[in-house]
C-alpha cells in the first residue's frame, strides 16, 4: 500500500517538470517571433488612433483655412479690378 502513494508522487513530480519544460520551450518560441505584449499593443493602437483623430482634425483646419485664403483673394483680385 505504501507503494501507490510514491507512485502517484513520482507522476506528480514528473508532470510537474514536463510542464516547466514545455513553458520553457514555448517561452523560447514565442520570444524567437518577436511578437509584442497585448497591452504594448493597444497602447501603441491607442496612440495611432489619436494620431489619426488629430490629423483629421488638422486636415479640416487646413482645408478652411485655404478656403478663407482663397476668398480673401479673390475679394482682393475683384475689388482691384
């Protein structure tokens, strides 16, 4: 009887160390493919999509500003003539 504990001991020893090997290996695998952490990702996703809003808000900025140039000059050009 004393036989079946140190049986179930030594799978559980086993186990134990095949899966540390496994984790090890997977460990290696996954930082050979360069592949970033999930919340280093959603940063940089959060920084792009700001980056993104801001230049949409830039690009209409821009577009009424060439607008009022070109009503300036051709207010300009007509009152001249």
């Amino acid at each position: 009887m004393t036989e079946f504990p140190k049986f179930f001991d030594l799978i559980s020893g086993v186990r134990d160390e095949i899966e540390t090997i496994i984790r090890a290996r997977l460990d290696e695998a996954l930082r050979r493919l360069s592949l970033v952490k999930r919340d280093e990702f959603e940063a940089v996703q959060e920084m792009a999509t700001r980056a993104r809003m801001a230049q949409d808000a830039l690009e209409s900025r821009l577009a009424a500003l060439e607008l009022r140039v070109q009503m300036l000059e051709s207010g300009v050009s007509g009152a001249a003539e």
